[in-house]
C-alpha cells in the first residue's frame, strides 16, 4: 500500500506546485488524472490485505475505516458550514479526504501497534 500512498501524495504537490493548464495538451489532462491510478493502487492492495487477514485484523482493519469515515464526514461537515457561511475554502474535497485517509492510517496504527 505504502507505494501507492506515496505516489499519491507525491503527484497531488507535483499539481498543487506546478498547477498545469488541463486544456493545454492530453498530457496535462494526463498528469491531473494521475493520482486516481495511486487510488484505484491503494483499494486494491487493501482489498487484498483484507482478505489475507484474519478475523481480528479484518475487525482492526474495519474499525480503522470506520474512524476514517467518521473524520470524513466530520471534515465534509464543516466544509459545507463554512461554505454555507459563504466561507470558500479551496480544494475541499481534497482536504475531505485526507482528513479521512490521515485519520484511516493512524487508527490502524495504533490499533496494530497495541496488538504486537
């Protein structure tokens, strides 16, 4: 999974530091759809990390997703009050889901670490 993280992460600052015009060429629309390759890399390897676990480690991994979730929604929440109150914050969807991501990984974490 840690490669597909990494890509992701890595082709969200190459975008948000070069900004490149998406109408330019095929490329640029290339290079802005890139991350979801790192997306689609990273449920893939956890669908297979979860079906080689076995029922406790399933029961961590789906606690984990569900805090995930749970500061997703959080962070959708406060978006939306923000834009409610004509507050624009850019890329909300993006920080949605690194909210959820960050807090997915951490729980997993730290539930995994007090198993050992």
């Amino acid at each position: 999974m840690l490669p597909g993280i990494l890509g992701a992460v890595a082709t969200a600052i190459s975008l948000a530091v070069a900004n490149p015009d998406v109408h330019a060429s095929a490329w640029n629309l290339i290079w802005w759809l890139s991350p979801a390759f790192f997306i689609v890399w990273i449920m893939l390897a956890g669908v297979q990390s979860f079906r080689r676990a076995d029922e406790y480690q399933q029961r961590v991994q789906l606690e984990s997703l569900a805090v995930g979730f749970l500061a997703a929604m959080t962070a959708a929440i406060v978006f939306l009050l923000l834009e409610s109150a004509r507050i624009h914050v850019g890329a909300a969807g993006e920080w949605v889901f690194w909210t959820g991501a960050a807090a997915w990984a951490g729980a997993l974490t730290l539930k995994s670490a007090r198993t050992r």
